[in-house]
C-alpha cells in the first residue's frame, strides 16, 4: 500500500497550480489538484484575460475617431455594455473548460472543493470532509482585492472582481488607486464612453515605474478626459439611491454612478490552516515565506504565484509552477531568475517595461547614460490626434550594457517582449545601435537613438 494517496496536492487552479500539475504528472507523479471557485484563476477568470478584452474593446472607439483622418465617413456608432459582457464571459467559459481538459489530459485529477492543511502531509477537503494524504503539497491559491482600513460607506465600493459583471456601464466613475490594474479600468471605462476621475494618495500615478514613464501617462491619460487627483484618498462613500458621493481627505468631493477601489491586493492565505503546519509567512509582505525553489518553511510544503507575493504576474507563477515540479518531481534543481521580468500596464496608453528604471540604475551603477525621445506616431500625424510616444533606455555607462527599457505608446507591449530578449542576454547599446532599423516602425527609435540625453556621473563618497 502507497504511503501517500497522492504524490502532489495542489492548492489552486490557477494558472501556477495547473501548470506545476500539468509537469508533475507528466515527471510520472500522482497529482491532485484542488478549485474551489473556477479553473484558471484570477488570470483567466476575473484578471488579465478578461481585462484585455475590455482594453481591446474599448480602443475601437478611439479607432473611429481616428478614421475621419484617412478618409473614412463612420455616420454613426453605438455600444452595447451587455453583448460585451456576455460575449466576454462566454470567451473565459472557452478557457476555463480549455484548462479543464488539458489538466485531465496530463493524467492529473481535479477536485471541485476548497482545500485546507492539517499537518504536512494532509489537507481536507471541505465538500465533503474528506482527507487526503500527500508527498508534498503546493500552495497556488494567488490573491485577492484589498480595499484597505475601512471607511464610512466602504459597502458600497466595487473591486475589479466586480467590475468585470456590471449589470450596465456607469456614465461617471470614481476610481481609487494609482497601479495597473486602476488605470487600466480607468482607460477602459473612458474608452466606454465614462466619465473617469481617478484618485490616489501619492504625487504620481504609477508608484515603483520610471519617472518619466508616470509624468508620460498621467499627461496622455489627462489629455484623453480621465481626471487624475493625486494627493488625496477616499474618506467616505454615500449613497443616493442610484447614485454616490465620494468624499475625500482633501475636503472635496465626487459624484458618481459607481465607486470602484484598486489600491493593492493581499496574498489569499486566510483560513489554510497554515497554522497547523506552522507554514511560515513572510513578515515584509504577508505572503507565504518560500526559498529559491518556492519551498516554504516545511520541506513538504511549497508556493508559488501571488499567494508569496514576490512578483505578481502569471508568467511568473507559471514559471515558478513549473520550476517546482521539474526540481522536485523531474530530479534536476530549477531556479527560477527573477530579474528582468519585462511588464507591461494596459492603460491608455499602454506601458512596456524591461530591466531598471534611471533612479534604480543610478543607485547601482557610478554611471549611467539615459537615451529618450517622445514622438508623434506617423497614426497621429493623419488623424490629428494629441498624443506622443515615449522610448527610454537605460545604459550602464562603463560597460555600456542595457539596463532597462521603458516605452509608453500603441503596442508598447508587444515590443517590449522581444527587447526583453536581449535585455536579459546583455546586450549593449552598440548591440541595439549595430541593429538596422526597421522603417516605418515607432520602435525603430529604440535603434536610432545615438546621442544620450543625459549622462550621470555618481560621486565617490570622500
């Protein structure tokens, strides 16, 4: 008789914990994996795949607008928030049931129930009060919206959970948090046809990226209607019937048809019983404290994803999901390189990052050398839009290798995932510069640019 019923218990269907099951079974192991809600996770279910659906959609009103320009008479246009909607959640069904299949592909079992630990070894399934023994257990059951102290009417604020499963689209909009995952909301509902008014406790949207990439967005996203306050938070909500009145810090105040919070989100490690397999958790950042290879204070024990809250991507904790299950299950170590993970923020416009920004190059490195340039895209110059483009790269002065790249434009994104490459294999500015451009491209900028725009010099301490 086996000592465990399973090799491997996975806590969590996202995407991490079905990519870890996937390689697991596929290493020869029994695998076990454990969704209480729906297979995917935030990512696909209530995340970034709806998410870009939405920014998609909401860029074709731009799109129109834009037409009058190259000739094209649009008489009229019109939108429907339901067919979006329904036409949305049919397309996550599509992927839910995709990952479904591809699980039970891998020879993997899917358990529909909540799962938590009751020593090392064991978790117990709370659908029917069933216990099952494991050689290890993973933890992937990521994160959640975290709407922060609680203020006076705080029953009445939406997170992006919510947002994604609005009965109708709100005129006007009150959305707090200057991250990613506001702004994109933000960019969505403006490009609906809403009334966006953005409020957030620091000076800056965009806290953590590169200055100019933050003065860049705000500006953009400012010249498209979406009012930014900066300075301020959310004191208290009240309701109106149908309606709401945001107050803030400031003493000012907000009317709206909705009030939406994207101020952050914790690591879901709540009621696991963590506890009881005295898994530690990470004092700097709530998550679950893992080593180099995910392992958490008990060697049968490991996490992955956003319930760690080291880097919360998917492509990380699918990484980190499959570094797991080839190191324990595939007999050769696999660490996972967290550096230069390239990002990018969906707004509008949007975002692509790779690498340092020029406050943390210039913190590491005695010199740097910063190449930039803001253009109007060759779109704009026939559609008569305001908008520019923002290219920066970041260059080690002394070895002249690229440290980070930073864009703010159409497609920024795209680019960004092919830079990334050569970012990651260290390469020089003469590498870009040798690299012919490719015409008429806005990313050919990122090969032209010769002259840097500023060269810093730190100072040796005397």
């Amino acid at each position: 008789m086996a000592e465990f019923d399973v090799d491997l218990f996975v806590i969590g269907g996202g995407s991490g914990g079905v990519r870890a099951a996937r390689i697991a079974a596929g290493h020869g192991a029994r695998v076990m994996i454990a969704e209480e809600y729906r297979m995917g996770g935030t990512c696909v279910i209530r995340g970034c795949v709806p998410k870009k659906l939405f920014v998609i959609g909401s860029h074709v009103r731009h799109e129109i607008e834009d037409a009058a320009g190259f000739g094209w008479t649009i008489p009229s246009m019109s939108f429907d928030w339901a067919t979006l909607i329904a036409n949305k959640d049919k397309e996550i069904a599509r992927l839910e049931a995709a990952y479904t299949t591809n699980v039970e592909k891998s020879g993997a079992q899917i358990v529909k129930s909540r799962a938590v630990i009751e020593d090392k070894h064991t978790v117990r399934l709370l659908e029917n009060d069933r216990k099952i023994t494991a050689r290890y257990i993973l933890i992937a059951t990521g994160g959640a919206p975290n709407h922060g102290a609680s203020i006076p009417g705080i029953e009445h604020v939406i997170s992006s959970n919510e947002a994604f499963h609005l009965k109708t689209l709100p005129k006007r909009i009150v959305i707090q948090g200057g991250g990613y995952i506001a702004l994109e909301f933000a960019g969505i509902f403006a490009g609906y046809g809403s009334d966006v008014t953005v409020i957030y406790r620091g000076d800056n949207i965009l806290r953590g990226f590169d200055e100019d990439v933050r003065t860049h967005v705000r500006s953009e996203m400012e010249k498209q209607g979406i009012t930014i306050l900066t300075g301020c938070t959310v004191a208290k909500v009240d309701r109106h019937g149908e309606e709401f009145t945001t107050h803030l810090s400031n003493g000012s105040s907000v009317a709206s048809d909705q009030v939406m919070f994207a101020i952050g989100r914790h690591p879901s490690v709540a009621n696991l019983g963590l506890e009881k397999a005295c898994v530690a958790i990470n004092p700097k950042n709530g998550g679950i404290a893992v080593d180099h290879f995910s392992k958490s204070s008990v060697d049968s024990i490991y996490a992955i994803g956003d319930v760690t809250h080291r880097h919360n991507l998917t492509p990380v904790a699918i990484r980190e999901g499959h570094a797991f299950a080839d190191t324990v299950f595939g007999k050769r170590e696999v660490r996972v390189d967290h550096a230069y993970i390239p990002t990018a923020v969906f707004s509008q416009p949007e975002v692509g990052t790779v690498g340092l920004t020029e406050t943390e190059a210039r913190a590491q490195f005695s010199h740097v050398d910063i190449y930039k340039t803001t253009f109007r895209p060759i779109k704009a110059t026939m559609s008569g839009r305001d908008t520019r483009v923002l290219m920066k790269l970041v260059v080690d002065g002394t070895s002249d290798r690229v440290l980070g790249c930073h864009i703010v434009g159409d497609a920024a994104a795209e680019i960004t995932q092919a830079v990334a490459i050569a970012v990651k294999m260290k390469a020089t500015k003469a590498d870009f510069d040798a690299t012919i451009a490719l015409h008429p491209t806005a990313a050919e900028e990122l090969v032209t640019m010769r002259t840097p725009t500023a060269r810093h010099v730190r100072q040796a301490a005397e």
